[in-house]
C-alpha cells in the first residue's frame, strides 16, 4: 500500500502514522534476507510498492547457494563423526546437530516465504488490504515506537549472539588444533581459509538467530494489536454505559480477521516450533551431557555453558512469545 494516512497524536508516541506489518518489522527481514531466509525482492517491494525481477532473481540464487552451503557443511560435520578423536567425539556430534537444525530453519524460511506455499505474503497482503485500513478507519491505536524499539532491540540482541558466536569458533580454531581440523575439514589451515570460516560461521549463526527474532517480532506486534483491540472495545463500551458500542460488530470483524491471519502464519510457525523444541532439546541434553562427562578448560566451559543458554532460550523465547499472542487472541471470544 502506499499510501501512508496519518493519525491523530495522542498519548506521545504511540499514536505516530502506522505502517505496513512489513514496514514495522522491517530490520529483522533486513537480517534474514542477508542470511537468505528472506527474499530481497521483497525488502525493495516495502519501499518502492513493485516487484524488482532483476533483484528477485539475484536473491533466489542467493538464497539456493545458502542452502548448498549449509548442506555441505553438514555432510561436512557428519563425516568427521567417524574420524575425530574419542575426547571430541561429543563436541562433533554437537555441531553436526546445529547444523541439521540449520538446514531444517532454513527449509522452514523457504517454505514460509514461497509464493504458492508459503503464507507470510499472504498474511503481510491481508494486512495491507483488510486490516491496515480498517485500523485506521476505528482510530485503533498502534504502539508504533514500542514496536520500533523493541524490534531493533531484538536486532541488537541477535547480532551480538551471532558475533559471540563466531568468537568462540574462530578461538577454538587458534587454540585447540584438532578442533582447527574439525572446522576447517577438509581444507588446510591458512588464513584464507578462516576468513571464510569467520564468513560462513556468520552466515550460519545468523541462520540461527533471526529467524527467532523475526517469530519474536512478529509475535510481539500482533500482541500488542490483540491488546489495543480488546482496550479499544473495553473504552467504547464504557463510554455507552456497558451497552454495546455502535462499532461493536466492526471490532468484532477486525477481530477475526487478525484471528484468521494469526492461524494462516501458525501453519509456517509451527515449523519453527517444531525446530525449537526438536533440535533444541537435543542440542541443549548433548551439551549438558558433554559439560557433565568432559574434563574442559575455563574457556570451553564458558563456551559450552553459553551455548547451553542459548539452547534452553530457543526452546523457552519463542515458545513464550507464541503464549502471548494465543493468549491475546482467545480473550474476545
């Protein structure tokens, strides 16, 4: 849409214009499309309202040389099951797990952005079409700078794990020499090859990162939606004198149309979910395992013990942030 209708302020910020679902969480597709989980003819298509097919093109080869990538470096983990050393042996099998939890968010990613089977267009249409004009024709109040900060915040968040993330590994490969080979498998260790180890460990941690700040940025904004909703129909009635307000049956509508949309991006969430408690109970009782079993140094325990946190926080965070929404969407009916 690009029209962009302005709305009375009130309460500060938080009656700022309100922009497409696309515009409010723009940064975290910004992160995915740089990692190919987003398509970056679509980033173009939030700012100029038409499709680039030059762009399309280039970011759908993009994204299918990721997802080589990423396959080859899992056939890569899995391979040195069989040749590294008893004392790393969990230690690989760690990795091999990442990375099938990779491919798997990464297949999730293109399912969920496909034209004919994905639903996030679809959704981000309906927006646009039914509910985004809707809003504003009820006045309905949107948190725009709440949802700007905290989006960006996610953002920040996200990066910084990712880049502690690539830490570790690229301190791993200075200082435990058969985890150099375990990395580095099957190529030497020369300084190019770890400038694009460092390249590719940022790829496949922002594959890891993103897309649980894109479910928490998606799930926050419809949230606070829910909410401004049900307090929108709260204040009318109270201003009729706990009588049905006359836009009752059109809040009501608006109501199950975010509903409706809700559980058309559940069927590409649930792939998510499925990824978060599936890889990341694995993950996380590997990790525990080997941090119980292992006699380790300082820096490899520190190094476990966050990537342990960083297990549980997928299961629990988006979990959690689904709650909120679900519970946000079930308090009209």
């Amino acid at each position: 849409m690009n029209a962009k209708p302005e709305v009375s302020e009130a309460r500060g910020d938080d009656h700022r214009q309100i922009f497409t679902l696309q515009k409010l969480i723009r940064p975290v597709l910004v992160g995915l499309a740089l990692c190919g989980c987003y398509n970056f003819g679509d980033i173009v298509h939030i700012d100029h309202g038409h499709k680039n097919n030059f762009k399309t093109v280039i970011s759908a080869t993009f994204r299918f040389v990721c997802l080589l990538i990423m396959l080859v470096v899992c056939v890569k983990y899995g391979v040195t099951l069989y040749y590294v050393s008893y004392e790393y042996k969990l230690f690989a099998v760690m990795c091999f797990i990442f990375n099938l939890n990779l491919v798997a968010r990464f297949v999730a990613c293109l399912k969920m952005t496909h034209r004919s089977y994905g639903n996030q267009e679809k959704c981000f249409k309906t927006w646009e079409e039914d509910i985004f004009p809707e809003c504003l024709a009820l006045k309905l109040r949107c948190p725009v700078s709440t949802i700007n900060a905290r989006t960006k915040w996610a953002v920040i968040v996200a990066s910084g794990i990712t880049v502690i993330n690539v830490a570790f590994v690229e301190v791993q490969v200075e200082m435990y020499p058969e985890l150099a080979s375990l990395h580095l498998f099957p190529l030497p260790n020369t300084i190019l090859i770890k400038v694009a180890l460092i390249l590719l460990m940022l790829m496949c941690s922002a594959v890891y990162m993103f897309p649980q700040t894109y479910i928490f940025a998606l799930n926050t904004t419809l949230t606070s939606l829910f909410k401004n909703l049900t307090e929108k129909l709260e204040q009318d009635i109270c201003k009729n004198e706990t009588k049905f307000p006359p836009n009752f049956q059109r809040l009501r509508l608006l109501h199950l149309k975010l509903s409706k949309l809700v559980a058309e991006l559940d069927k590409d969430m649930g792939w998510f979910y499925a990824a978060n408690i599936g890889f990341g109970t694995g993950l996380g009782v590997f990790i525990l395992y080997h941090i119980m079993k292992t006699t380790m140094d300082t820096f490899f325990l520190i190094m476990c013990v966050f990537w342990l946190l960083t297990a549980l926080a997928e299961i629990g965070f988006a979990a959690t942030c689904a709650a909120f929404l679900h519970d946000a969407v079930s308090i009209m009916r």
